[in-house]
C-alpha cells in the first residue's frame, strides 16, 4: 500500500483538530472538537489536559472514516500547538498535577513586575532573548513551585514531568507511563524563558534562577526529525514533526527566506518574519524566537510580535455581550456603518503584548457618545486587530534593514474581508491569503513529510503554495495616520491601570 498521507495534529488554545494532507499540500479530511475554557479567577486562563488528550483520541478516528483511510495510509504524523501553556504531570501514572496554565493567563503578573527590576530584562534578553513577561513557561513553574507544598522536591527526584501541549500529547501517543518519550522541540523550547537561544540546550543559569529542575524537562529536539513511533491512536505510525502553532504557520506559509513575513490572526494574532541565520536582538519590543530547525541543518530565526487579543475580542463581544450570535456575524454587523463613529477597542485583557509589553494595561473603550450603535463597536472590535497589527509592523520595519513589501495572512479571521482589507489599508502594503487557510496544520505536516522523505525538498513546498485572495491598500493617507493617531492615544489611556501592591 503506497502511503498517500501526512497528518497534522493542531492543538490550539480552543480547539484540537486533525487534518490529512496529501502530497500537493491539499486537505483531505478534517475533524475537530473544541475544549472547555476555564476562567477560576479574575486574569486565570486553564485547560484540562485530560479533555485535550480524550479529544484527540476522539477525533482521529473522524478524520480517518472522513478520507475513508487506515493507518497503513499514514507516513508520518506532524505537531503543531499552542505555545507556552503549560502542563505537569505524574510520570508514573499519567494524571496532570491539576489544570495547564494557558498562555493568556496573568496570576505571575508580581513575579513579572519585580524581575523587570531585578535583575532586569537585559538579564534574560541576553541568554533566551525573551523579556520577562506572564506570557512565558518559566514563571508559571516558578509560582506553581511557591504555590505547592512538595512540588520542587517531586520535580527533583523525577516523579513529575512538565512541557507544553506537544510534550503531553507526544508522551501519550508514545507509551505515556510505559515509556512514553518525554521531548520537546526547539521552536517551543524557545519560548520557555528556560533555553538558550544560541546554544538550543536548557541554560543552566535560566535553570538555577527559576529553580526549575533538569529531571523534570522534556529533550530538546529538531523541529523536524525522528522522534518514535505512535503506539496509542495511530500504532506504528512514524512522529516526525514537532513546532509552535505559530512557527508551524511560518513554515506552512513557506517563508523560508529572510525578509519573509506572515500573521496568523486566531486567538491572539502572530507576526513572523524570517530572519535566516540572523539572532537579530530587537529594539523596538519585538521577541527573537527560533523559527525552525530541519534535523542536522543550523537554525533558522525570526523575529515576532505577539498580539494576545484579537479573534477572541471577537469570542468576548459573542459571548460575554451576546451582541452577535456568531463570530461571522461581526463583519455584517460592522458594514451597517461607514466609520468607528470615533470609537476605540484597546483590548489589553491580558495586558498589551508586542512591541509595548506592558503587563498593567488593561482594556478600555475610548470616544463614546451617544451616537454610538452596536455596529460601531463591532467596526471598533475589527479595527483593534489592524492597528495592533500596524504596531507590529512598524516595529519590525525599525528593527529590520529591508521594509514589508507584503504581508502573507492565514487563521480563522482572514475570512473576514472587511479586516483584510483594513489591515491592507492601515499598513499600506497588499495582504495576501494563500489556498490553504490552515497553514498551521499545514506547516507541522510539511515539516513531518520533510523529515520522513514524503516531500524532498523546500522548493516542492514553495510550489504547492497557491494564493486565494489579495487586498491591495485603498485608504487615504491622511485619514490613515489621523486614525492611527487616534489609536495610540488610546492605548495611552490603557496603560497603568493595574497598580503594584503596596509594601506592607
């Protein structure tokens, strides 16, 4: 039987999906099932990594009766995941050590406030090029660890496991409590605050500060090599692949070269830009992050900015306002109106991420009058996505040498025209979509083919990648810096909204 498949495992902050691809990079069957969020307190975000594990152990099956495939028709399996939430475990019987903590989540917001002081964040810039901030895995380790009588000593003597989403879904396909592999990749490794970013290896300073034991960390791996073989959902079926949802996206998008860029508008919204070889330290509060690392080859490099709230301002105005019943009904609620009506949605729920990382921002909504209808806030919602963006932008046409000519775009949001076109708009520069919307999925597959020889080369992935749609700029350039103005003062008046504890 020839293997005609590649499959995709896309773990993301709302969802677990699966997806096959065949050897032109076009989807051949889907399954997904979403998870429960859960909220305990103001600023926690948690998953049940349990739910997400039963999920995907559902799923698989969908997606195999869907392209009525076995797993003799598998080459290899690829993953892809939310980054930074993480995970601890009991290595000897599988159970989480309660809920994973998830990206979004603020409760080391103390921890983050006295290391910027000290030591400061030249302190980490210089050894994982991460500032510290509650977005990152280290922090959390470090306050479950204050938080939890005898967990430092378990972590020590090797009963505990900790690792992103990856990690506890590769542990479990493997064997789990029977010798399930305990690894990572480099791409999420990056994001710890725990590795450095030159070396790619755990840093043993990092490791010492935070006080996170070796024994507990998973092995740092390619991005795209041989991992193991599944022995639960798809038994004897090759894992290859293993990167970030958002270096996934990257990879799927085929920025191979320096100067290349995407954003993946989903949850959050991710801005990537390829800078090869380069470990280029931003200026202009942008993170360094590894973009991707192909078995023996050197690693590649990026420079991000990170957005925290943007498809899930979205989630909140359905949800939490119950303004809209569903998330497309925002565009046709936003186009009743011609203009925001001289409203602004700065959504800092979890702070404000790239370029200003500013853990006391909270989110504010600016210029009300009694002219504004449901409509212009639904324009407001919109329009917070592409001046986050500009921001991004901006920022990475400082720190890098060569301006974005273009902006490739992928994730659940470009279906809205009314965005893309105001992201067009507000970054002068066209917006493109590729054929396959999914490039995260896509990404973790092409990096699993690769290692696996089911694709030779990066110019064969070049080639199955097929523009969709393009929005070309149309907004006057004054109105454009009058609005973007606007904006940034905004933002101004979200800034500083949570204050320190007073000393007792």
């Amino acid at each position: 039987m020839v293997e005609r498949y590649v499959m995709s495992i896309d773990q993301g902050t709302n969802s677990t999906r699966c997806i096959l691809f065949d050897h032109h990079g076009r989807l051949a069957s889907v399954a997904q099932r979403e998870h429960q969020q859960h909220f305990p307190r103001p600023g926690w975000v948690e998953h049940d990594a349990v739910e997400i594990w039963r999920n995907l152990r559902r799923i698989v099956p969908e997606m195999l009766s869907g392209a009525g495939v076995g797993a003799e028709d598998i080459a290899t399996i690829g993953l892809a995941n939310q980054r930074e939430t993480t995970v601890l475990w009991d290595r000897s019987t599988g159970a989480p050590l309660g809920r994973a903590i998830v990206w979004q989540d603020t409760r080391t917001e103390p921890l983050v406030t006295a290391l910027r002081s000290d030591p400061g964040d030249e302190f980490f810039l210089e050894r994982c090029g991460l500032p510290p901030s509650t977005y990152f895995s280290a922090l959390r380790l470090r306050w479950l660890f204050d938080q939890v009588d005898g967990l430092r000593r378990r972590a020590e003597d090797g009963e505990v496991l900790c690792g992103t989403m990856e990690s506890w879904l590769i542990w479990n396909m493997t064997g789990g409590p029977d010798g399930g592999l305990h690894i990572t990749d480099a791409t999420n490794a990056s994001r710890t605050m725990l590795m450095n970013i030159r070396t790619l290896t755990w840093d043993d300073e990092l490791l010492e500060f935070f006080g996170v034991p070796r024994p507990m960390l998973p092995e740092i791996r390619s991005s795209a090599e041989h991992y193991g073989t599944a022995r639960s959902l798809l038994p004897g079926v090759r894992i290859t692949a293993a990167l970030g949802d958002q270096q996934a996206a990257l990879f799927g998008q085929t920025c191979f070269s320096p100067g290349e860029a995407k954003c993946t508008y989903g949850t959050g919204s991710f801005l990537l830009l390829n800078t090869g070889g380069d470990l280029v330290r931003s200026r202009h509060g942008l993170l360094t992050t590894v973009a991707y690392k192909i078995g023996k080859q050197p690693p590649v490099y990026a420079l991000e900015g990170s957005i925290a709230v943007t498809g899930s301002l979205v989630q909140w105005f359905r949800d939490r306002l119950g303004l809209i019943g569903s998330a497309p009904e925002i565009e046709t609620l936003a186009r009743t109106v011609e203009d925001n009506g001289g409203c602004y949605i700065v959504p800092a729920f979890s702070g404000l991420f790239a370029p200003h990382w500013r853990s006391d921002a909270r989110g504010v909504m600016v210029g009300l009058t009694s002219y504004i209808t449901k409509g212009h806030l639904a324009r407001a919602v919109l329009e917070a996505t592409g001046w986050q963006t500009r921001e991004v932008v901006d920022a990475m046409n400082a720190d890098s040498s060569v301006a974005l000519k273009q902006l490739k775009v992928d994730g659940g949001m470009t279906a809205d025209n009314l965005l893309m076109q105001f992201v067009a708009d507000v970054l002068d520069v066209p917006v493109v979509r590729p054929m396959v919307a999914e490039t995260v999925s896509l990404g973790a597959a092409y990096a699993a083919g690769l290692a696996a020889g089911y694709w030779p080369d990066l110019e064969v992935l070049r080639r199955n990648w097929h523009r969709a749609a393009q929005w070309l700029p149309d907004m006057d350039p004054g109105r454009r810096e009058a609005e973007y103005d606007n904006w940034k003062r905004a933002v101004e008046r979200s800034l500083g909204w949570v204050k320190p504890p007073r000393p007792p």
